[in-house]
C-alpha cells in the first residue's frame, strides 16, 4: 500500500509513519506534504496514492482548500487534534476519524477498515467526501432564549461558553451572560473552528476574546477571556501544544 502523510507537524507526521512500518513493514510513505498548495502540487505531480492520511489544520489554512482547487482520487483517513471536528458527517461519510494524539490501534482499524472497501464503496465514499468538504455555513448569530422572547446574539460578541452537565450558558465580551439550550457539542457544531475551541469538557472559548494566557505550575493553561466565568478556564497538559498552535494560526 501506497500512502501519502499530508501533515504539517513534523514529529507527528513521523510519528505516524513509524506506527505505519511497525503495522505493515509493507507500507511504502511516497511523501508528507505540510500545506495546502504543496499538497496540491503533489498530487497533480506525482502518481496517485492509494491512501491519504490528512490533518484538517495545515500551515496556511484549513485542508478542505485542497478538495476546491483539484478533484482527489484517493480516499481519505482524517486526523486531527481538535475534538471539535469529531461530528456526525465524518463518522458517516470518511473511511475513519482519527484523533491525536494517535493511538495504534485506532490506526490499525482505521486501516483495517479501509482495506475492506470495495471499488464501489470507494467511489460512494469520494462522492460522499465532495459533499463533506464543502463551504460550511457557519453561523453568525444564536438565538438565545430569554424570557419570553429570542435574542438575536452575534456570534462574534461571545467570549466563551460554559457547561455543566444540567446547563449552558453563553458569556458575551460586555460581560452579559444567557442561559442556552443547546448542549455544548450542538454549539461548537454551529461555530467556525477558526475562530473558537473547545478548551476542555466545559468551555469553547473565542479566539478573538482571549486577553492572556497563563502557563500552570502543572503545565496546564489558564485561560483567560477577558469577563469572570463561574469556573477557571484550563487546558491540560496533553493538550496545550494544540490549542497553542490553533491560537496562532
């Protein structure tokens, strides 16, 4: 099998090519591409691959960029850090989702699984993969529930939203907050993953309202967004290098 690492994060690209060897010392890596246009050019240069492992967040942008400047051939295992993106439409219409950092055995069956395809459904999964990898229609404003009424809330106005296992509320930048009906993995759905994070089982946070970010003695991040939340903003330890990167690009 020939694959093709499209992966902008040089030790997890080559962390993945080991697991890769150590699976199927058969398994031949033809490149790891880190951007959208070098994959791009790779793939109009080179014979196509028979396997594509591709990280959503590249270093110029997202990976779906790619699916709107040339038709791929090559089905598709996506990965990523983010857990935002672990949704319905990957689990329905990809061959797998694989969430980093990536456990060998989720690779084993993501491959295991992919070996097991038939032509037929390689071709209904790359029709599938069109329809996954367009323009998402993210939203620009919530309707909250206050009272009697809806309010019509910007989303570009949020600092963060909160959740317990009974409630969610969503905390603006002036410091107004509203209760919400949604569960949190409803909302994060609706909201560009450009522009906001889920910073742990609590809290998706906005990028535009993070004032500063403070290194724990535990080597966790404390968040901080500008308003007072009920509960301390962290990010664990296994995760701050992700949500570091995800700040900057």
């Amino acid at each position: 099998m020939k694959v093709l690492i499209v992966e902008d994060e040089t030790a997890a690209a080559e962390n993945l090519q080991e697991m890769l060897h150590d699976i199927d010392a058969t398994i031949e890596v033809l490149g790891n591409t880190e951007s959208v246009q070098q994959t791009v050019r790779w793939l109009q240069q080179n014979t196509k691959p028979d396997l594509i492992f591709m990280d959503i967040h590249l270093s110029d942008g997202s990976s779906f960029a790619i699916f709107q400047q040339m038709e791929v051939e090559t089905p598709i295992i996506f990965t990523t850090a983010y857990d935002q993106y672990a949704i319905d439409a990957f689990k329905v219409n990809s061959i797998d989702y694989l969430l980093k950092p990536i456990k060998e055995q989720d690779l084993r069956q993501a491959l295991l699984k992919f070996s097991k395809l038939s032509q037929q459904d390689t071709d209904q999964y790359l029709q599938l993969l069109k329809q996954l990898t367009g323009e998402h229609d993210y939203k620009s404003r919530l309707l909250i529930p206050y009272r009697d009424k809806l309010l019509p809330i910007e989303v570009k106005d949020i600092a963060c939203v909160y959740s317990t296992n009974r409630n969610t509320e969503v905390f603006l930048k002036d410091g107004k907050h509203y209760a919400c009906t949604a569960a949190l993995d409803q909302l994060m759905s609706q909201l560009n993953p450009h522009e906001f994070i889920r910073a742990n089982k609590q809290y998706i946070v906005a990028r535009s309202a993070i004032t500063n970010i403070t290194i724990w003695f535990d080597s966790r991040l404390l968040v901080n967004v500008g308003v007072e939340t009920p509960e301390r903003i962290y990010v664990s330890k296994n995760r701050a290098a992700e949500f570091k990167a995800w700040i900057v690009k």
